[in-house]
C-alpha cells in the first residue's frame, strides 16, 4: 500500500546529492587537504561530520533505535522544511494541518508554495479521524502536533494510529513536548510503520534552542530520502560537541523536567483561582493555555511589566485565549504577582 517512490517528488528520487569531501575520505586521521580547509586553528578549522556519527551513537543508545533511523536537523524545523521540500511538488502536491497548531508547517508550506488542506481539531483538541480520512482532496503529509502546541494536549495514540493504518502518505507526528508528557513515544514505532516520522529537538526539555538541533525518527529509506536533500554540513561542530555532552549527562535534562513539571502542576492551580481565568486546559507540555475575559489587555499589561507571554487569541478555536510558557519558581512568582494587579485594574474599571 505505502510507496515510498510512488510519494517522492521526480527529480528527488533521481537525485545525484552533493558529495563532501568528508564522504568520499571517511577517515579520522591524516594530512587533509582535501577540503580547502584553512590547517591554522582549534579544530573549528574543520568542516563538521556531515553524517554525525558520533551523536548518531549516543542518541541511538538513548532512544533505542538503529543509528540508520535517526536524521539530525537544524532544528526541528529544518525537516519540516526538508520532508516538504522532498515529497510535495510546488503548486501541485498537499499537505494536512489541524489548527489550531505550530505554525512552521503552514510557513514551510508557504515557502514551498504548496498548499495546506485545513482538518480543525475536534473541541477538546483532538484529532477529527473521519473528516480526514474523508477527505476528498489528495495530501502527500498529514502533521500531528502530540502534545500540540500551543493546545498542550497529547493526540490521542490510537487516532494517530488510525492515520498511520489507513493513510497512504506520510504521517509527521512532532514530539516537540513529548519529554513533558506521560503519553508513549512514537519513536519506537518507526519500524512498525513505514510512513511515519517523529521529530523531536534539543529545544525544550534539554534546554538547548540556542544550539538548534532536531532530530526526525523514521524507517532507513525516509532518513535516506532525508540525508540526500539536506545542506551537507547541516549540524555545525559546536552543535554537534554542545548535543554530545548533555547525552552523556541525560540527569540533568531529567531534572529540568521534574521541575518544569512541578512548576506546572503549581501553576494550574494558582491560574485556576483568577477569576477573570474562565480556563486553564490540560497540559502534557512545558506551558499552559488558559482563557481569559481580556486576552489582548492582559499581553499588554505585562508587556509593560516586561513579562512576556503569547497572545493566542486569533487562532482558529483558542478565542481569549493567551499560552504561557514554565519559567523558574521564581520567574512565575513575578507573573503571578502581575496577574493580581491585572486583576485590580479589571475590578476598578468595573466599578
Ligand atoms: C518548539 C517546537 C519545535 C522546535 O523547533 P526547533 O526548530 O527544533 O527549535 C518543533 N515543533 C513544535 C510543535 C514546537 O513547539
């Protein structure tokens, strides 16, 4: 039923990719002069390891896949971008969103001048299974955001599994969250399936945005496909070095969690007893959304206590609505104490 080549745009599935210097001599030492490299320098002279091996390794340990099912990007959004780049023909090929979500697909469509076939999630923020099976017109990528942002709900497993069983294109579920959430990976699955991809990043739970990494969990032929669009020296050395050393210490990242997750249950709570909060909704993520009478005058009030949270309120479903990122116990402490005076302001203009 899936075929990978039957879903690959022409010219990439007879595409020649570029061959680095680093590919054609894979080995770690000699004199290099192969790659007009500069020879004066730290190490930082030389190019980076386009495949990275090293961080393949340690990351396959960790999430207990094959080295060959792991695709490291420029962040997570890089293989949105590149799966887009790869399977969808501009101005011809779909793909499927369910707003309200992450933004970067829609963006990445954009760019790509492909166009986006729009299933809104149900009410309580889940996947509408039926009306995207039904429709009508044909999409070569469904994205699932699980848990999504900016709802925070996990996707429930066994609608996401439906899609995987009887969609016959590509399923992205992004994990960007999943650190945060009791729900089960996907990663595991990528060998039971061979149209799913997981992404994943180093931007949340390991505290790592500023160096951008991404990873995208799927079968050998869709890392393959991957590996063959992406700029060869995607992963810079730092990156690579930065990424290595917080695996060998996966404690630490672990810690920031427990915390953040402390936080959030402490959070819920001291949101829920605004009373201008109608709403704090179930999060499975690193923040919360919560509803709120005056969403727009909220954001500004603590802009200019220079709290900065994200107005949501445009979004199709999320009316009132704005999303707050976790911070430190002390960093909340701030927001709440703003929010009372927030309150304040609210009850004197009522009077
Ligand atoms: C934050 C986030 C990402 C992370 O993107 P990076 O490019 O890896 O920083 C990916 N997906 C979702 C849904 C996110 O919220």
């Amino acid at each position: 039923m899936f075929d990978l080549n039957k879903l690959l745009r022409p010219n990439i599935l007879n595409l020649k990719p570029y061959s680095s210097a680093r590919d054609e001599y894979e080995g770690k030492v000699g004199i290099f002069l192969d790659a007009n490299e500069n020879p004066f320098g730290n190490g930082l002279n030389r190019y980076p390891d386009p495949h990275q091996r090293e961080l393949k390794a340690a990351m396959s340990r960790l999430k207990n896949v094959s080295r060959e099912q792991i695709f490291l990007g420029n962040g997570s959004d890089e293989p949105i971008d590149l799966l887009i780049r790869a399977f969808c023909r501009p101005g011809k090929d779909k793909v499927l969103l369910n707003p309200p979500t992450y933004g970067m697909y829609q963006v990445s469509a954009d760019i790509n001048d492909v166009e986006t076939v729009k299933v809104p999630l149900t009410n309580d923020f889940q996947l509408d299974v039926a009306s995207i099976l039904k429709e009508t017109t044909p999409v070569k990528i469904i994205f699932v955001c699980s848990p999504n942002n900016p709802t925070g709900n996990a996707i429930d497993a066994n609608a996401i599994k439906a899609l995987l069983e009887q969609f016959e294109g590509i399923v992205v579920v992004d994990e960007a969250y999943a650190d945060f959430s009791v729900s089960e990976s996907f990663v595991s699955m990528v060998k039971d399936y061979p149209n799913l991809v997981v992404l994943q990043t180093f931007s949340k739970a390991w505290g790592l945005a500023g160096i951008r990494l991404g990873t995208a969990y799927a079968s050998e032929a869709i890392v393959d496909v991957l590996d063959r669009v992406k700029p060869p020296y995607n992963v810079n050395t730092f990156s690579q070095r930065v990424a290595l050393e917080a695996l060998a210490n996966v404690d630490s990242m672990r810690g920031y969690v427990t915390q953040i997750l402390n936080e959030r249950a402490r959070m819920k709570e001291e949101l829920a007893n605004f009373a201008y909060v109608e709403q704090v909704y179930p999060s499975d993520a690193n923040f919360l959304l919560i509803k709120v009478a005056e969403p727009l005058a909220l954001y500004n009030f603590l802009v200019e206590k220079n709290i900065i949270i994200r107005d949501r309120s445009r979004m199709t479903g999320l009316a009132g609505c704005v999303r707050i990122s976790i911070g430190t116990k002390d960093q909340n402490e701030i927001l709440l104490s703003a929010m009372r005076e927030f309150a304040d302001v609210i009850n004197e203009e009522q009077v």
